[in-house]
C-alpha cells in the first residue's frame, strides 16, 4: 500500500478524500494545517501528498515550498481556483499536479496513479495477468480463460482489468459507471448490469463477479 499525505483544512473535504482512496487501496495521513504535516512527514514515509492551497495561516503555496524544501514527495495541489496564474505558481514551487474542486474521485485516482508513474512511485503495469482461469496479455490485450481465448468488447475489458486491480474490492455501479464510462457519460445505471452480464458470459466464470446486493459487484475468485 501506498501512504498519501492529506492537507486540507476541511474536515469534510479530508474525510471524503480519505474514503475516495481508502477504497482504492492507498492508506490515508491527514493533516489540517502545513504545522500538523512536518510533524507526519518526519515521522512517516509518505508516497505523495495532496494539498489544498486556501487554508488559513500557511496557504498551501508556502506549504509546498517548505516541503519541497526537505524532500521530492510528488504534490498534487486541490483548489476552487481554476486560474491559470494560481496554476502556474503552483507548478513552479514545485507541484507535480493542480487539480481544480469539484472533482470526481476518478480524476483524482487518475492524475494521482500518472503523477506515481511519472515520478517513480508506481511499478510499470505487468504486461501479464494471472488470476484464477483468467490470463490477460496486456500488450495483446488478449484474454483467456482456462486456455481458451475469449473476445471482449473494449468495455467489456476495462471493466475486467479494473474488477481485477480492484479484486476482493465492493464496488458500486455509480463507481464502475464514473470510472469506465466517465463522469460525462449520460446513460443509465443499467448500462453497467449489461456490460457485467455479457462479461459473465463470455468468461464463463461468472462467479468470479459476485453481486453485491444493495453495493453493486465484487471480483473475488472463489477456493478450489
């Protein structure tokens, strides 16, 4: 697991972030002022940080400075501020991201996993999956199962690769919806239960995706 420093004065905004990639699998510090945060970073390893820029006291400009001052934790900046000066600042002190509220925590899981990749914090993707009958060539974006090659819609194979990173993980539709298909997408919820039902089919393994009543899904591939 990965460590990411929050730093946000709002409560509210920590404790939803802190759930956004609480489900992602990452483990979550915050902190609600620069003050509370030298104090994490002396004492933890943190893999990114992400940071707020209005804040009472030190604003998150003078924050970034003071940690850029000590370490290359990547950055990625939070603000109601869509301003190309506020942007270009942010950069310049060092920020590896500026990521304008409101967000969707598809973005943000998004520009974190590229900021990661750029800045060495993510591994390169295996270009090989195994898991259970299931093998995916990612180069090929070929997918078998049980030796048998089976063919999958582009979607179809988002949703299998992201069942799988997400594995043992409950997800729901609003979630699979954002995710694969995109915060601007305007179609129904049901649009995910045909996808996820033609999935099942062509893989022939479909308890691997097990429903979750009341969630939505979960890939879980169950004890021989």
């Amino acid at each position: 697991m990965l460590n990411i420093l929050i730093i946000d004065d709002e409560a509210d905004m920590r404790h939803l972030i802190e759930m956004y990639l609480g489900n992602s699998g990452f483990t979550c510090f915050s902190a609600e002022s620069g003050f509370e945060a030298y104090g994490i970073l002396e004492n933890n390893v943190m893999d990114l940080v992400i940071l707020d820029i209005m804040m009472p006291g030190e604003d998150g400009f003078e924050v970034c400075s003071r940690i850029r001052g000590k370490s290359n934790v990547p950055i990625i900046f939070l603000s109601a501020k869509g301003e190309e000066w506020d942007k270009v600042k942010a950069l310049q002190l060092g920020g590896d991201d500026y990521i304008v509220k409101p967000f969707s925590p598809g973005e943000l899981i998004a520009r974190m996993n590229a900021v990661l990749r750029r800045t060495g914090g993510l591994k390169n993707d295996m270009d090989s999956i195994q898991i259970g009958k299931i093998t995916i060539d990612k180069k090929a974006r070929k997918v078998t199962v049980a030796g048998m090659q089976v063919t999958l819609t582009l979607k179809e194979y988002e949703l299998l690769l992201f069942f799988i990173e997400h594995k043992n993980q409950a997800l729901s539709r609003e979630q699979l919806l954002e995710y694969i298909w995109g915060i601007d997408y305007t179609g129904s919820l049901r649009t995910v239960d045909t996808h996820i039902k033609t999935l099942r089919m062509k893989l022939g393994v479909g308890d691997y995706i097990q429903t979750v009543w009341g969630v939505g899904y979960k890939f879980e591939v169950p004890s021989e």
